[in-house]
C-alpha cells in the first residue's frame, strides 16, 4: 500500500498566505515611520569668499613682492612695488615747472628789480632839471619878444619846448609808478593759472609713483600672487589676490516652506566637520527669486523641491580660520 504524498495547501488566486501579509503589512508601516521621521534641522551649504584682486593702474616691473601665500598681513602693510624710474622722473620734472612758475608770478608781483627803479628814477631828474631850464628859457623870451627883440615864432618855438619838456616829466613819472606797482593784474592772473597747473602736474605725477607701491587696504589672507619678482606686470592686472575675513559668507539652500522664516539680520550657526564648536554668522542676503536645487545637494528626496538661496556672513573674528569651498550645516539655533 502507497504512503499517500502530502502537498502543502496552495493560495487561491488573488490571496496571499496571513503570515506574508503579516509581514508586509509591518513593512509598510515601517517605512511609512520612517518617511514621517522628522527632517534634519539644518541646511547644506558651503563657504565661498569675495576676493580682493589688488592690482596698480600703471604697468612696469615687479620689482619686490612683499608677500606670500597664506600669508596674514594688516591694514596699511606693503603687498607689492612695481619699477618706479619713470614715475619718480615725472615728480622731479613737474616739481621744477611749478618752482619756475611760481618765481615768475612772485616777479611779476615785485615789479621791477631796483637797478631798473633807480635808472627810471635818474631818468625824471634829468626830464625835471630841463624843464625848469625850459621855463626859464620861455619867462625870457617872453622878455624879449615884449621888447620887440625876438620874433613870435621864437618865443612859440620855447613855449613848445617847455610843454614837450612837460610831457616827458609825467610820461616818466608814471612809467615809475607803474615799475613799482609790478604787473598788470591780467598778466598776475595768468600766471597765478600757471602755477596752479603746474601743482596739478605735480600732483599727477606724486599720484602715480605712489600707485606703484601698493598696501593692503585692509586686514586679511593672502590667498594667491598672480606674478613673480622681475616679471612686467601690464596696467590693471591683479597681482596678489587677498581675502579679508568680513568678505567670508556661507552660501546655503532653504525649501521653499521655511524661507519665510528666515529674516535679514537673523542669528544662525555653522557647523563643519573639525570644528569644535560652531561659527555664529548673520544672515545678509534672501533670494527673491526660487531656484531648482542646486547640485552640490545630492539628496533625492531634495532633487525636485525648489530652495531659496541664503547668504549669511560668520563672525568675523572667527571666520579667519575658515577656508573657502568648505561644506557646511546651517541651522537656526547653535
């Protein structure tokens, strides 16, 4: 007698077996748990720094660089000076223009020199002796033409020569007052204009001999130098790249949901790995304007939400020890 073959019992179509659905139905709620888990508080975003290019306006070789990379450096401190030859030659040369400008405005403003004074001066002594001498000469022809000694045309030919005699005495007398007074005031003014164009030269040229040194205009990192010691560096192009601590900021991403709550002015804190404690920074820039995510964020639960880029500014007494490019978590509270 065959043992008969037992077969285990088969679902009927459309049915799973309980102990399968028991089992997915746990699954399910586990996920559904999972995906209600509440997000994480803060927001990915990343370090970026607004360089300072420091170049000169005017070209010429790199005659020191004062720095390096990596360098800190304060306010005021030398970064790099170019060939000042030419520039120092244009002081020298402006410097003298102006000198001789202005010695001729101080002349003219003297009058003449004293030597010409006196000649004027023996001039008018010797005009007044003759026309003392001519009137003289005309009382005595008036004499004699009343006796009927002389004719009336000599005694018209001795009034003339008085009056001539005269003329010359005040034209003399002026012509000394005038070469005491100095220059005309038009002459005075046209060359008070001349030296004020000179100062300006000069000024220019001072100008671009200190454009050939340049300093740091404030403190900070030297991230980079663009040129080595000898080269020619053209007009305008940067040669140190400096990084002040304020010109750090944290760039970071908001869903569209909780940007309301995030005001200019408000407090957040950055965190990193390495970092002991977090970098307190304000916010200074909302977006306007809604953005896909960007792809630094590779979550894909993110990948189709619009965010709202968010600039904030570290302390800057701490933000000297963060670096560019570094990734960063931003949240609201530290």
């Amino acid at each position: 007698m065959k043992t008969p073959v037992l077969h285990p019992a088969r679902p009927a179509p459309g049915r799973f077996p309980r102990g399968i659905l028991r089992g997915g139905l746990g699954l399910l709620v586990l996920l559904s748990a999972a995906c209600r888990q509440p997000a994480p508080s803060g927001y990915q975003g990343y370090l970026e720094a607004e360089f300072l290019y420091l170049a000169a306006p005017l070209g010429g070789r790199l005659e020191r660089l004062a720095v390096t990379r990596g360098q800190e450096v304060r306010a005021g401190d030398r970064l790099f000076e170019l060939d000042p030859v030419a520039e120092a030659a244009a002081v020298e040369e402006a410097a003298r223009r102006q000198a001789q400008a202005r010695a001729r405005l101080d002349n003219l403003r003297k009058g003449r020199r004293p030597s010409e004074i006196a000649a004027l001066e023996a001039q008018l002594a010797r005009a007044e002796a003759h026309q003392r001498w001519t009137e003289a000469e005309l009382a005595r022809r008036q004499q004699l033409r009343a006796q009927e000694v002389i004719s009336a045309a000599e005694l018209d030919l001795a009034r003339a020569q008085r009056d001539a005699d005269a003329a010359q005495v005040e034209a003399l007398r002026a012509e000394l007052e005038t070469a005491r007074l100095g220059a005309r005031e038009d002459e005075i003014r046209a060359a008070e204009a001349e030296v004020a164009a000179a100062q300006a030269a000069l000024e220019r040229a001072r100008w671009a001999l200190e454009q050939k040194r340049q300093s740091a205009p404030a403190a900070g990192r030297v991230h980079d130098t663009l040129f080595r010691e000898g080269e020619f560096v053209p007009a305008g192009q940067p040669v140190v790249v400096l990084l002040p601590p304020a010109q750090l900021k944290a760039r970071f991403f908001v869903p569209e949901p909780e940007v309301a709550g995030l005001t200019l002015g408000a407090m957040v804190w950055l965190h990193a790995d390495g970092w002991s404690e977090p970098v307190s920074a304000t916010i200074s820039y909302v977006a306007a304007q809604a953005e896909y995510t960007p792809p630094v964020i590779y979550s894909r639960e993110n990948r189709a939400k619009l965010v709202f880029m968010v600039e904030a500014r570290p302390d800057p007494a701490r933000a000297a020890a963060l670096r560019p490019g570094q990734p960063v978590e931003v949240r609201t509270h530290p």
